[in-house]
C-alpha cells in the first residue's frame, strides 16, 4: 500500500499536467495518504506491545507531533490560508507556500 502511494505521489509531483493550481488538493490528499498510511502498523504495534512500550520505542509523542504539523501544513497549502495577504510585503513571510513550509520543516 506505501508503494502505491509513495508511487502515487511521485507520478502526481513529476508530471507537468498535474502541477497547475486545478489538481493543488489532489497533491495534497496524495501526500496525506502516504503519511497516514502509517497509522495502520502503528496502531497494531500498540495493540500487540502497549501504549508504554511503544512510547519508548517509537516516540510516539513526536510521531504524533510531526504528524500534526505535516498535515496543518498542507492543510494550508491546499486551502491557500495565505493567499489574501501574499500582496503585501514582505512575501516570504506571509505567503502560503512558506507557511507550508515552515509547518513540514517542524515535523
């Protein structure tokens, strides 16, 4: 299922027809899907060994940390948050893209 996704993702990033603002929500439910495919495994991991030892072992607080700022991220990327104030300077702060950004950098 990851290959899929992970595949998924790369055809709808390298192909010229998909880059355009038309398919902006399609990338990014593309890239939420892979991330949260994860959430399958985890979850068994924690039914088999417990919420405990996987918190040791994975760090599930900062999986669930990164997993937070990964999507708010697109979030904004996909609805354009940014974009009333992107005419204003200084742009790179306060465009959608950068604050994006700065949310998958956190994670």
């Amino acid at each position: 299922m990851v290959s899929i996704l992970a595949g998924g993702c790369i055809f709808a990033t390298l192909t010229p027809s998909f880059q355009g603002p038309k398919f902006r929500v399609f990338r990014t439910i593309m890239y939420s899907s892979l991330g949260l495919s994860f959430v399958i495994p985890i979850t068994d991991s924690i039914i088999v060994y417990g919420w405990e030892t996987q918190l040791k072992r994975m760090s599930l607080d900062w999986m669930l940390a990164m997993a937070t700022f990964n999507l708010t991220g697109a979030a904004a990327y996909a609805l354009r948050v940014c974009k009333p104030c992107e005419k204003s300077p200084p742009i790179v702060y306060c465009s959608a893209r950068s604050k994006s950004s700065l949310t998958l950098i956190a994670g």
